[in-house]
C-alpha cells in the first residue's frame, strides 16, 4: 500500500470515530430527542410603530433583534416561553407559507398569543386582526 493510501485510510477512520462520538454526545444529551409540539393559540399582528412596539425604538425586538419589513418572525406571550418557544424557535403557523422564527416577546399580560410582524404595514395587520391558529414547532418532550 502506497504512504498516500495508507493515509487516506487513517484518516477515514479518524473520520469515522468522530461520528461516532458527536453521536454518542447527542444520545447522551438528548439532541436528537425532539418533537413535535403544537398549540392552538390567539394570533394578532404588529409592526414597527413607536405606539405598538417601544417608543425609543420600534424596529428593536426584545432580545435585540432590529426587525426589517420581510422578515419572519413573530412576538410570543411569556407564557410559551416556558413551553419552548424560546428565542430563534422556528415555528410553523397554520395558513403561512414558511417558518417564522421567535424574536420578540409580547408583554406579560397576554397568555396564549403570538404576535406576526408585518414590517410596516399597518393595513396588512389591521385587516388580520384576531385569529385562532395553531401553531407547531420541535421541542424537547415532556
């Protein structure tokens, strides 16, 4: 066997026990333990306005995300924080193309809510108003 092969073949097998162990650390960890939650939540619409969002800075999510017209993102009550949908959490709303990512929280006294952001769009969110949809996401199990 060439030295070429010979170190092509040892580094396959480093290759190989990598995998391994990266797939023993999710095992053990739980990683690869995920699924799929969903909930039937109210949905209302926001944008970025000083009256509905923060005075100073309106386009600034919660976790200091600056939210541009296009993006895909929603609010979530605080209460489905503690569900799961945590910061950066994709989540699937029933009747949207796509997967809208948590980026911002609503305040403390809303319970089972998100909030679409519809960038600058006034009347695309007044024409949503209030709706019930479920949403979905992966989460670890209970």
């Amino acid at each position: 066997m060439s030295v070429i092969n010979s170190l092509k073949y040892e580094i396959a097998k480093w290759f190989r026990l990598i995998a391994v162990l990266i797939g023993l650390m999710c095992f053990v960890s739980g990683c690869d333990r995920r699924v799929k939650k969903e909930l039937e939540v109210v949905a209302t619409a926001f944008n970025s306005l000083a009256a509905q969002t923060h005075a100073d800075h309106p386009e600034i999510g919660a976790w200091g995300d600056t939210l541009r017209p296009g993006m895909k993102c929603i609010a979530v009550s605080r209460d489905l924080i503690k569900l799961g949908l945590t910061y950066q959490t994709k989540v699937k709303i029933e009747g949207f193309e796509g997967k809208y990512r948590v980026l911002d929280k609503m305040n403390r006294r809303w319970e089972k809510r998100i909030d679409i952001y519809m960038g600058k769009d006034i009347g695309a969110a007044l024409e949503w108003g209030r709706e019930p949809v479920t949403i979905s996401w992966m989460g670890k199990p209970e």
